[in-house]
C-alpha cells in the first residue's frame, strides 16, 4: 500500500508541471497585459514600458517561467499586481470560503437528492412521484444564479429574514449562526440543480433494484416495507449512485463560480474571474495550480480509499 | 402505505418547523447603525497607498483619508488651497512655491511638513530613492515636469519644473497627489498600502480583505471633524447584488447604479443624486486613411448618429449629449457656444453625396466593456444603424477591453476606420493634449489613434500649456474645441453622469464633477 501511494504521489509530479507549462503559457499569449489593465487611457507605449519594468515583466517568457517556478518550489507564489498582497494569503482565504459553500451544498444535495429518488422510486406514477419529479425537472431547468437573484429578491429584499451577500455581517457577526444565515440562500442555489441530477439517477438506480429477485424474497419473508427500501434497495443502490455523487461534487465546485458573483461570496471562483479580467498574472497562475493541486490530492486519496475497500483494484 | 404516510407527515412537520425557524428564529435583518455610514463599491481596493492605485473605486476611498497641497473646491473642477494655505507661481511658469499650513498632524502622530512633502514626491519620481520601491507608481507621469522639489523652511516647499505646464495644479488635486504620512511608510515599507495614514477626516482602522474596509472619524480634522462616526466600504461587484443591497437596506449609499435599476429607487425612501462629470465618450475616426480621412465624410458621421436617442433610449438618461471634445464639466475652460452635431440624416447623406461616397464601407471597433465606456456593445449596435441609415456599410469588431485597448492605442491604420473610446480627466489640457495633436500620434508616443492632424490646434495647446493665467488658458481652449468641432476627427457622443442612491437616512450628501466620494460632510441618522 505504501508504494502504491509513493506511485501515485510521483505520478502527479508531472501532471502539476504540465499544469504550470499550460497555465503560463495561456497567461503569456492573451492579448493584453497587466501594465495596460493598471494604467486604463493612459497606457502609453513609454508608461507601458516602464511598469512592465517595475512588475519585472520585461523579461523573456521563459526565463519569466523559470523564475517563477522556482520561486514556487521555495513557497514564493509572488505577490498580486491588482491587490497588492502575497497570492498564497489571497488563493488559501478564497479557496477555503469555496469549499465552505460547495461542501454545503454537496452536503444537501446529496440528502435531498437521495431521499427524493428513494422517495420517487418506492412510489412510482403515484402523487408523491409526480410532484418530485415536476420539482426535478423545475430545478434543473432553472439556471442557478437566475434562482440566487429570485431568491434575493423574495428572502432578502422583501421579507428582510436573509442578508442579500457577502459570508459575514459586518456588525455584530463573525459566528456559526451568521455564517449559516449567510450560506443559506448561496448554498441552496448552487445545491438544487445538482439535487435534481442526483434524484433522477437516484430514482433510477432504485426502480432498477426494486425490481430484483432479492427484494422480492425480502418483501415474502415479511420485511417491513420501510426496511426493504431504506436497508435493501438503497444499499444496494448506492454501488451507482455513488459514481454519480462524484460527478456532481465536480459540478457543484465549478457552478460556486456564478453563485460567488451573485451573492458577493468571498471564493476563489469569483477571484480568478476578476485576475483574469485585470490580467493579474501571478494570481491567475498561483490560484490556477493551488487549484489543481487540491484537486490531484483529492483524486489520490479517493484512489487509495477505493483500493483499500475494493480488493479489485490492484495496488 | 406506511411509506407515504411516515413521508407525507414528516415532510410536513419538516415543512412547518422551516417556516417557524424562518418567520420566528431569524430577526428581521438588522440596519446599519446610524452615524455609520455602509457604501456600497464596485470592487475590492487594490491599496490605500494613493501613489499606488489607479481606480476611482479606490480614490472614493482615499478622498477621504488624505488631503493634497490643494484640492477642487467643491462643486468644481477649480483648485483651491488644502494642505497648502496659498502659492505662488513665478513669472516663466516653471517655480511654485507652497506655504503649508501650520500644526496638521497626521493620524499616526507625526507632523506635516515641508520635508513629508519632498518626501512623497521623491518616493514616487525618483528611481533610487529608499523607498521607491514601495511602489511601483502608474500615475506618477502626472507629475513628470517635476524637476526637483526643495525645502525652503519647514512650512515653505519649492517644485521645480522642467517647462511650463499649465495642469500642475490640478494634478496636485488628483488622488495622485494626495500627501501620505513618512513616518508610516517608514515604518510599514510595502505594507503602508494596507496601513495607511494620512491627514483627511477619516482615519484608518480596519481592512478586513473581500468584505469592508473601515475609516472611523478623525476628530482633530484641521478643517472641522466630520459629522459622521465611521464609514464602511464594501466591495460588491455584481450591480444587481448591489441593487439588492440597496434595497434590503444593507449599505445606505451606492454609487453606479445601472440605469434599468433606477426606477427602483423612484420612491422617497430614497434620494438619486446625479452629477455630469469631466467624462467624455466618443468615436475615434481614422483621418489618416479610408472614407474617414475627408473632413466631410467625418462630419456626416456626426450628423447620422442619434446621440439623443443613444443617451436617453441606451442609456436610460444616465448621459449628456456630448458637444464637443472637452466635457462642460470643466465650466471654466468649456465653449458655451459649441452646439452638439444635430440628428439630421438628410444632411450626412448630402454631405456623403458631396464628397462622392455615397455608400463608404468602415471597420468599427467596438468593446465589451471597460473603465467610462457605458454600455459600449449596445451603443455600438445603435451608432452602426444608424450610420447605415445614411449609407454607411459598417462592419463591427468586438473585443474585450484589455485586448481592444491593445488594438486601438497603437493607432487605427490599416485595421479599423472607427473606434469606440472614452476618457475621464481632471484637466481639460489632459485629453486634448494626448489624444488630438500631431505630436501624440502612436508612434510618438501618444493617444492620437485617429492620426487628426492640425496646425493650429497644436498651436493653441502648446501654449495653453505654458500659459499660467487661467483666464487665458480658458480661452485658448475655447479657441480649440471650435476648431475641433468642425474638423470632426471624432464623433462626439456623450458626457457621463454620475449617480449614486442613498437612503433617506443620509443626509447633507452630494457628488461632485469630479467624481471624487467625499463624505465630511455627511450625515446619517
């Protein structure tokens, strides 16, 4: 198991390299560069020099990668051109407020969506069925920072029980109960689309199971219904919904970028949006490997989780 | 059955027990204190260190916490004396002398001098001074004509320029200008971005990074403490967000509210402030080369676009129609007698027959959006229509602002007969001079992307510039915008106005023609 792990970890060497090589290179051929961002109408070829000077721009491309990725190998992410601090401080603070709102919302999606499958499955063409499946089909349609700003308008604008943005209030908060007030809307918005995916699939996998011999013989012997759904169907269900759930947890982290912009959460979505309009290079680069190498951790260890319960995946 | 019914019953008591949390358990959502002040921003600040930044978000920040050598006098665009009490300019334009006021501290304590003076403008022009290298200083070029700057005696600090140059004062009264603490700097190095200390009427207290940075009263204020207690800066980029906010009552104060949400705040739980601005929006045509290079298809252009139509219909009212290259905002330099190119289509067309182009075919470069630059694909749609209507065949080239400036600045030849382009300055000499003589082609170094050549406009801004009575520079300028009127080098659209909501809770707020934020003033109860 060991050297399995040591396999995986060197394997994502490569991966993060050809992540920096590919993120540079994006960053380097864009038109536009940061000194004409900063300097707006008066960007004059001779202003244009001179700060590309300052922000050590001015150097040829790969020497500009080389500098940067070593300093990188020392920690060094480099500083920020738009907001003037270290990229390191800014990408942590922001990646941690995007997986306080993703991780919400997985979390509900992956109950509701689950228990409106099961609850769909068990009653099949009956009123409960149909009404989950009408409000499926209405959460999916429904673009998501289109239901955030509907949802603004009715819990924050006209009933004032809900803060309109942002993860804190500015007076008086700071605790678990404003972060919830804050995450209520955000993480409700990003969860239902994904929350209809899961019920379909949800659904799905239960009517395929429910048909099967063993719930047949589970249902003779005098099982409880609620147990012969809860306790059989559904486990045996789980071995697809779970791929599922993966999918989705892809799409809830890349669908906060909207929701961010929409309720002012403080995430890395929205940061990267805005480097990338203000052409702030490092913190694009920066934030875009960081990323990636979260993302390459989390795949590691799903990989070594399976194998260690799965004895058919090789180690 | 015992399915649907355990799930029927706990959906509905799930359902209740929701609604009681929400109705009961959460308050209605708490106002603002009063005697605090919530504004709403576009963005997050990059820095609080004035010599660093760029961005009139920023600055609506800075305004308040430091002052300059002189500042606008409020309502105008006309300098007036700030941290220094008077001035003198000597005879060739070249020397000024400042008396500074006496006993102003900043809010770390340390004094404000002749020396503090000499060093912030030595910190950003001067490439080894120690601390250069806080910077780097975008806009320092606004004061590049600056040779040396000598310290008479403790009150009395002398700037030497290397030539004339007419726009020093006002530059003096841009956030550029704005005089930091040496003392912090010193201390905080880099960092003084993020601790700030100045002289203004608000100090810096907190900068909690995504959501607010706080100022709180400064009560020793030379020019009388202001009235409120503490302002809140919160960044909200998204303008619906904004909206909302507004209108939940989560900041008392917003400022550019997007025109379809204005009718919103039609109700008199809120006040709309609006103020025209040193903005002007406008088409760069190519003189150098194509239909554009004759002065009466330039012209035509002028008469088939329906500027009225673009500032109230595309707009919403949220504009002026533009007569002329320099925005009535400046009172004291603008030629009252300019009347904007009337909307007439039968006249383009009778001027595209005279110069034998009955149907020109033009490239127009048009962005997706930018810093002054409205509604730029809308109003590039609308100004293409028309432009049909008389003839025209236009082809549209949208790019995103980064890119598009990238395209335009380098000068139109060879790409594109129009462009779109918009500038807001804090000097009348600032537009002309870098976007309209022969010496600011792009190969020199300028904005004159339209390549617009003419003598006598070069002429009269060369000594607007060395002239140091503002009677005659006024008139100088004057003399230029009807030159520039009828050689038509641009289609003159729009001057923005400025607006801002705020509760009815604020009172004694105004903007200004600067488009500064400045809060002294303001109440909130």
């Amino acid at each position: 198991m060991g050297s399995y792990i040591l396999k995986r970890l060197l394997s994502a060497i490569p991966v993060l390299l050809g992540i920096t090589i590919i993120v540079f290179a994006i960053m380097a051929m864009i038109p536009g560069d940061p000194a004409t961002a900063i300097l707006g109408s008066y960007a004059t070829p001779e202003n244009v020099e001179k700060l590309n000077r300052d922000l050590g721009l001015d150097k040829p491309a790969a020497a500009r990668y080389f500098i940067w990725l070593g300093n990188m190998l020392t920690g060094d992410f480099g500083q920020s051109f738009a907001l003037n601090r270290p990229v390191i401080h800014e990408v942590l603070e922001r990646f941690s407020a995007t997986l306080v709102l993703a991780g919400t919302a997985f979390v509900l999606c992956c109950f509701f969506g689950i228990l409106a499958g099961v609850v769909s499955a068990s009653r099949q063409y009956g009123l409960a069925d149909k009404a989950i499946t009408f409000a499926v089909l209405l959460g999916i349609s429904i673009p998501s920072f289109f239901l955030g700003m509907m949802m603004i308008l009715l819990f924050a604008v006209s009933l004032k029980w809900l803060p309109v943005s942002g993860m804190y209030a500015i007076y008086g908060g700071g605790d678990l109960w404003d972060l919830l007030k804050h995450l209520a809307m955000p993480a409700t918005a990003l969860a239902v689309v994904a929350t209809g995916v899961i019920a379909r699939l949800s659904r799905s996998a239960m009517l395929e199971v429910l048909r099967q011999d063993f719930i047949r013989t589970a249902r003779a012997k005098g099982v409880s219904e609620h147990r012969v759904i809860w306790g059989h169907a559904l486990r045996a269900a789980m071995v697809s919904i779970i791929p599922v759930l993966g999918i989705q947890a892809g799409f809830v982290l890349s669908g906060a970028v909207y929701i961010e912009i929409v309720f002012q959460w403080p995430g890395v979505g929205r940061m990267l949006v805005d480097a990338i309009l203000k052409r702030d290079i490092l913190l694009v680069q920066g934030g875009v490997v960081l990323v990636a190498a979260c993302y390459v951790i989390f795949n590691i260890m799903v990989d070594v989780a399976q194998s260690l319960l799965d004895p058919r995946i090789k180690t | 059955m015992q399915l649907m019914d355990w799930t029927r019953r706990s959906l509905l008591a799930a359902a209740g027990a929701g609604a009681m949390a929400l109705g009961l358990g959460l308050p209605v959502q708490a106002q603002t204190p009063p005697g605090v002040l919530v504004v709403g921003q576009i963005a997050e600040p990059k820095a609080l260190d004035p010599a660093a930044v760029t961005a009139v978000n920023d600055f609506r920040i800075l305004m308040n916490v430091y002052d300059g050598l002189v500042r606008y006098k409020s309502g105008t665009l006309e300098v007036e004396p700030a941290l220094a009490e008077s001035w003198t300019i000597s005879e060739d334009g070249t020397e000024y002398t400042f008396k500074l006021r006496d006993g102003v501290m900043f809010h770390d304590g340390s004094a404000f001098n002749a020396d503090v003076v000499k060093f912030n403008f030595d910190r950003m022009l001067k490439e080894d001074h120690p601390y250069h290298n806080t910077g780097p200083f975008p806009l320092s070029f606004f004061f590049s004509a600056v040779e040396s700057v000598d310290v008479i005696d403790a009150q009395t600090v002398k700037f030497k320029l290397n030539a004339p140059y007419a726009p020093f004062l006002s530059n003096l009264a841009y956030p550029t200008g704005l005089i930091v603490s040496q003392a912090a700097v010193e201390q905080h190095g880099a960092d003084f971005g993020r601790n700030p200390s100045g002289t203004g009427p608000f100090k810096f207290a907190e900068w909690r990074s995504n959501e607010a940075v706080v100022v709180e009263k400064n009560p020793d204020y030379w020019d009388g403490a202001a009235s409120l207690e503490a302002v809140v800066y919160r960044p909200i980029t998204d303008a619906n967000t904004r909206t909302a906010e507004m209108l939940a009552g989560g900041i008392d104060l917003m400022v550019e509210v997007p025109p379809v949400a204005l009718s919103e705040f039609q109700t008199d739980a809120y006040r709309v402030s609006e103020q025209a601005g040193p903005h002007v929006w406008f088409l760069i045509l190519n003189a150098k080369e194509g239909p554009f290079a004759d002065k009466l298809v330039r012209q035509a252009a002028n008469y088939a676009v329906n500027k009225a139509a673009l500032v109230n219909d595309v707009l919403e009212g949220t504009a002026e129609v533009a007569a002329g290259p320099t925005p009535p905002a400046f009172a004291w330099a603008y030629n009252e007698a300019l009347e904007p190119y009337p909307y007439d289509p039968e006249r383009a067309k009778a001027l595209l027959a005279e110069a034998g182009m009955q149907n020109p075919s033009v490239t127009f470069f048009v962005t997706e959006g930018g810093s002054g630059m409205l509604d730029p694909v809308a109003m590039g749609t609308a100004i293409q229509a028309d432009l049909e209507a008389v003839g025209f065949s236009v082809k549209i080239q949208t790019y995103e602002w980064n890119t598009f400036l990238g395209e335009v600045n380098p000068g139109l030849e060879g790409k594109a007969d129009m462009a779109e382009m918009a500038w807001m300055t804090n000097d009348p000499d600032t537009l002309p001079f870098l976007a309209l003589r022969t010496e600011a082609w792009p190969d020199k170094g300028g904005f004159n992307s339209g390549y617009y050549s003419n003598p006598q406009v070069d002429a009269l801004l060369d000594e607007a510039r060395t002239a140091t009575d503002q009677g005659r520079r006024a008139e100088l300028y004057k003399e230029m915008q009807t030159i520039v009127h009828d050689d038509a080098p641009w289609v003159f659209v729009a001057n923005w106005k400025q607006n801002a909501v705020t509760s009815s809770k604020v009172d004694n707020f105004q903007l200004e023609p600067s488009f500064f934020l400045l809060l002294k003033d303001v109440v909130k109860n």
